[in-house]
C-alpha cells in the first residue's frame, strides 16, 4: 500500500486553493450575466405583452363599433360577439 502512495503526482494545495477560488468567481460572474439577461428578456417580453394587448382593446372597440353600426343600420349579424 505504501507503493501506491510513494507514486502519487505530488498535488500542489495552493494552486488547487487558487483554480477553486477562480471557479467559484467565474461561477459567480455567469450568474449574474444570467440573471440580468433572464431581467431584460422578462422587461422586453413584459413591454410586448402590454403592446398586443393594447392592439387588442383597439381591435375589439372598433368591432363593437361595426357592430352598432350594423345593428343601428339594420344588417343582420352572423355572429355575436
């Protein structure tokens, strides 16, 4: 058993101590790019949403306003809305 041991590479703690320390703060960079990349699509997505939306109120008032019209004017309606 002492073989095994006697021709081990010899591990260099402070160079492992110092890759773990530059993992963990590459690490700790991703995280952040992520999470202000995941804040600005979720904005982005949030603006977009309220655009459609208002597009559609717009779209519906002047549906219901065809439709006023044609009832006012005497047209029969295929479908209610």
């Amino acid at each position: 058993m002492g073989y095994l041991w006697a021709n081990m590479e010899k591990m260099d703690i402070q160079a492992e101590r110092e890759n773990t320390r530059k993992a963990r703060e590459e690490l700790r960079l991703a995280k952040e790019e992520f999470a202000q990349i995941l804040a600005e699509n979720e904005a982005r997505m949030q603006v977009e949403l309220q655009e459609k939306e208002a597009k559609l109120q717009a779209q519906q008032a002047e549906l219901m306003q065809l439709r006023d019209w044609a009832r006012k004017n005497g047209m029969p309606l295929k479908t209610q809305l």
